[in-house]
C-alpha cells in the first residue's frame, strides 16, 4: 500500500476496512505476542521544501522488532 498521506489512526481504521487491520493493532487489529505495538513504519517520506523548492527524502531502516518478526 502506498500511502499519500494519513494519520496513523485513519491508516487503521482503511486497512481494518479493506480487510488488512495493522499487524499488532490491539484496537483494529489483533494483538501479537511478536511485537507490543502497530507494525506500522514509513520507510521513506518525501516533500518539497517549503523554502528552498528543494525535494527533500528521508528515508528509515526497519526498526529492531519488526526485522525481528520477518526472520
């Protein structure tokens, strides 16, 4: 899924709608002895400056507990 943009709580509650609720999410979700939070991570966010113009990408390693749930 490519989100455009999105809070966290309506990333959620879509993903619950169309039938694939947040690995971990205890509210839309089911709760996972794997991870104590929503497996939700932004890999990679990008925007425009709002001064320079310049386009701006920030982009971040999967977190610890999530790597640890995929091996």
């Amino acid at each position: 899924m490519c989100l455009k943009l999105g809070r966290t709580h309506q990333i959620r509650v879509h993903s619950k709608y169309i039938g694939h609720p947040i690995f971990g999410d205890t509210l839309y979700g089911t709760p996972s002895p794997l991870i104590s939070r929503q497996a939700l991570h932004a890999y990679k966010v990008s925007f425009i400056h709002p001064i320079t113009k310049e386009k701006i990408i920030i982009s971040a390693p999967l977190p610890k507990d999530m790597e640890n749930i995929l091996s």
